[in-house]
C-alpha cells in the first residue's frame, strides 16, 4: 500500500481508501467491523463516510453507518490509527435528519448539529476531514444531467462565504481538523479557496466526486484545480456502482445486488453504454486482469486522485478491491484504455 499527502495537511493516507456505505444496509454491524480489521490488515489508514449513510438513504438506517465504526473505534481502542472522513448532507427533502424537521441544507445552525450528531456516533471527539456531501446551490447532480454541462435551475441559498465561516468555527473548537468538499463543480472549488484565501477561513483540502471509466467528466476542469491548488480527487464509484464488473451485462439482476435490492443504477444504463462496458471487458480479459481490478487501478494511477475510495459487500469483493494496487499499469494498457474512451468519452457523468 502506498501512501499520498491529503491536500496540504502533511498527513498522508493511503491510496485505498475504504468506503462504508452499505454497513447497517447490505452489511450487519459484524461484517463492517471483519471489513475495517481486514483494510487495517494491508496498510489501509483511512475510511470514509457520510451522516446520511447507511444507503439507499431512509429514517430507518441514516446514521447506521458511523455507529459501526464508533462501535468498532470502541472495541479497538484505535481511533488514533485512523484518518477518519464523514460527511454532512446537503439541501434535500431528508426532514428525518435534524431534529426539527427541517430539510437538510448547510446553515449554521445544521452544521453543528451535524457534526455534533455525528462525533457521538463515532464515539470519537474529533473528525479528519468534515466534507460537504453535495452543494447546498441547486445544481444538477448524481448524474441529473445526462449531456454533463452545467445548467442552471437556481439561485444560490446559503453562500459559501457563510458556510465556511461556520466551518472555521467548527475548526477551531477541535471538532474537525481539516475540510473537504463533496460533488462539487470547478467554480464550486475555486469559490471555497478563494474566499479561504481572502478571508483566512480553513482551505480545502480535497474533493470527493464520482470517477471511474464511464464517466471521466472530472478530467476537465477539476483535475486542473487538483493540480495547481493540490486539492485532491477522493474517487468514488470507480465500479460505476458494480457495471463495469461486468455483472449487470445482458440484462442480468445477480441476486443481492444493488440494483437488484434498490433499483437505483439507471445512471449508468444509458444508450450505448452497454457496448462501451464490453470493450473494457474484453482489455481485461486480454491482459488477464480481473475486471474489476482493472476498474479500481484506473482510478487509483490517476495523478489527481489522493485515494480511490472502493466499496464491497462480501470479503471476496473487498479483497478484490483492495489488492487492485498490485495490478501493474503499463503504457500499452493506458493506450487501449484510452482508445476505448475517446470513442465515448464519459457515457455516463
């Protein structure tokens, strides 16, 4: 396992990063503490997840997903051992989420609540790095529009000077060490570090957004804004939510997928796509690389990307996912890879 600096902290985690979001869904408290004692196993010092997590997101799971971890931090006693990532919900309709009632959105006041709600979760006192889990603007997002450019269906609600003011607050009281964003745009990005800048207000220090084979919309823009402002890529989704396995080819529903159990994937069925997966496939196939190995060292050997945050339900998945590092990336694999994109650059953003 290698390892990479997050933003400008000096910290460094390592370049799988383990992903949390079915735990209390698709996995029971057991399998989520068996999955953290295995990444730990092979060198993986950072986790990830979000206020709202168990997915798909409902009043009868939000939160499940932090307890397991707190539950674990607690049986361990290795809190220390870990760079830890949550997230607070953005604008949307999610009223179980704060104790009013209320629609989520990033005011001061559910900020704190937020944050609050999750270090008791957690059993911990402090978090890592505190994202933003989508803009509280309205802007099309999970992949709402299909063309990938930017169209505007609103006015900002709470602006982002306001909201990183309450963030600084949050910072100097030990809650947070360090801030990140989440689903975010270029301009969001360059918004937040300009006012950091102006202001003296807390820089970010990485960006979490979707990013796999299909959808390489984060190459344009945003890679740059990694580049020069070394705010890193946290990759999500480098499966594209298990296509690109190949599992869901032909029309097949496995029994106990995603798909299968929520029906939520349609982001990644669009006209054509089906053919573009077959391509991917049958280059893994060729250089004897398992699909989805190939799938998560794409990600990984991006040079924007500060960790690839993979996902698994079962012990075969995640082990799958995590040895993915020992793939070797050579020149020629870069080229067909390619070649395969710039018929159908990001089908799917």
């Amino acid at each position: 396992m290698k390892y990479r600096e997050l933003g400008r902290t000096g910290q460094e985690v390592s370049e799988i990063c383990l992903g949390t979001m079915t735990w209390g869904e698709q996995n029971t408290e057991a399998e989520g503490h068996e999955q953290m004692d295995y990444a730990v196993s092979m060198g993986i010092n950072f986790f990830d997840t979000a206020e709202m997590y168990a997915v798909p997101p409902r009043p009868e799971t939000q939160g499940s997903t932090e307890r397991i971890i707190g539950s674990w931090f607690k049986k361990n006693g290795n809190r220390d051992k870990i760079i830890l990532a949550t997230k607070a919900a953005g604008r949307a309709p999610f009223t179980w989420m704060r104790e009013d009632g209320s629609d989520t959105q990033h005011t001061k006041e559910q900020l704190n609540e937020a944050v609050n709600a999750s270090l008791k979760r957690l059993q911990t006192d402090h978090i890592d790095l505190y994202q933003l889990h989508w803009p509280d603007r309205p802007i099309p997002l999970f992949g709402g529009n299909p063309g990938g450019g930017y169209q505007h269906v609103g006015d900002e609600i709470n602006k982002i000077g306001d909201i990183l003011e309450t963030l600084d607050e949050i910072v100097k009281s030990g809650k947070v060490r360090w801030i990140g964003l989440s689903n975010e745009s270029a301009w969001g990005t360059m918004k937040f570090l300009h006012h950091a800048e102006m202001s003296g207000l807390p820089r970010v220090q990485s960006i979490q957004n979707a990013y796999n084979l299909l959808n390489r919309a984060y190459e344009v823009g945003l890679s740059e804004v990694s580049h020069r402002e070394q705010v890193g890529l946290l990759a999500y989704s480098p499966l594209a939510q298990g296509y690109l396995t190949g599992k869901y080819q032909k029309g097949a529903l496995p029994e106990g997928s995603r798909k299968a159990l929520f029906n939520r994937l349609q982001r990644y069925e669009g006209e054509g796509v089906e053919a573009i997966i077959d391509k991917y496939l049958a280059i893994a196939k060729k250089w004897g690389i398992d699909a989805s190995q190939l799938a998560n060292q794409f990600a990984t050997t991006r040079p924007f990307v500060t960790s690839n945050i993979i996902g698994a339900t079962t012990m075969e998945q995640l082990k799958l996912a995590v040895t993915s590092v020992d793939v070797e990336w050579s020149e020629e694999l870069e080229k067909e890879i390619d070649a395969v994109h710039h018929t159908c650059p990001s089908p799917c953003p």
